[in-house]
C-alpha cells in the first residue's frame, strides 16, 4: 500500500539526477532554469529531501535528454521475464510505479502503478516523448485529463492517447487507485 510510504523521493533518485546532471556537464542553475524549477527545489530533490510530481519529475528529465525509465535502479536489462520480486520502483506524492518490462525492452514500457485517493500527476498536465500511451484502471477510480477533455475511468476501462499531448490524472476516489500505464515506445 502507498500511503504508508514517506513522501520523499528515494536517495537513489536523486543520486541517479546528480549524477546524470554532472554526465552532461549542467549546473545545478542551468538544469534547474531548462525544467523550470529553483535551483533549491532541484538540490533538495537530488538531496533526496523531497518527492517531484509526476510531471516535474518528467520535465527535469527531458531537460537531462533521458527518459524517466532511467531512474528505475539503473539500465540493466537481465532477459524478458521480470518477477514481481524483481520490479523497479518509483515512489512520490502518494504514487508508486512499478517498471513491469525490462528497462532497455525499446519498443514498449509497462508500468503497473498505485495511487493513493486524492493523489496524481500534479497540478500542471505533462507530455514526454513517445508515440502512444494507454491506461488501464485496474481498481478504483482515476480521472484523467488529456488535452482539456476530461475522462472518469473506472475498472476495465482503457484511455489510448498521443504522449505527446498534455495531460493529467488524479485519483479522486476514497480507495486506491491501481492501473497499467503501456507507453511506445520506451522512454517515458
């Protein structure tokens, strides 16, 4: 369950953001002014002091020319078959994604991901680099946003959109929220 988790981004994230910061050679100030966040709110994020939406978390990322896939505990891919023991793990704001395919597969990421009542993407909608992502609700309620069109997923239901278009989602149920987030190519 989520909501027992701190909600503080993983020391390994951070450390995965400074060091992938310094391989490009940016400051804190210049990767800080090219995601359009503080240079403090950047140092405490890479301090592990705080926990990034969803959709900082992506623009941080795409200022870095790296798909967020590259936080999941690095790029190793052991074979095609990931045991439930052996998922990789990302937890902020009352999320946890769980990285389902292998992370160097190429063509296709999966995420199995839990979301805690009244938590999401954040306030601002997020696009990333990609061609389609499809969201399945697995339990509870999400409602999602793309591009100003506003959708109430139940159980079952299945959302197929451009990546590239902004949107947003939150949990607005009283249970957790569980989906599956399939996204093309990988890289989210």
């Amino acid at each position: 369950m989520v909501m027992d988790e701190p909600d503080v981004a993983s020391p390994n994230v951070g450390q995965r953001l400074r060091a992938a910061r310094l391989a490009k050679g940016l400051s804190a100030r210049q990767l800080a002014a090219q995601a359009d966040v503080t240079p403090a709110y950047l140092s405490r994020l890479e301090n592990g002091q705080l926990s990034p939406t969803v959709s900082t978390l992506s623009k941080v990322m795409q200022a870095l020319g790296q798909p967020v896939a590259d936080l999941f505990h690095g790029r190793d891919d052991a074979g095609p078959l990931v045991r439930k023991s052996q998922r990789r793990t990302i937890r902020s704001h009352g999320v946890a994604d769980e990285l389902l395919s292998p992370t160097r597969s190429g063509r296709l990421e999966v995420l199995e991901t839990v979301i805690n009542p009244g938590a999401g993407s954040g306030d601002e909608p997020y696009s990333h680099p990609g061609d389609e992502e499809c969201i399945v609700v697995l339990a509870g309620v999400l409602d999602v946003w793309v591009h100003d069109v506003h959708y109430v997923m139940q159980p079952g239901d299945a959302l197929t959109f451009n990546c590239r278009t902004p949107h947003a989602w939150r949990n607005t149920g009283d249970d957790e929220t569980r989906a599956l987030w399939i996204i093309t190519p990988a890289g989210y």
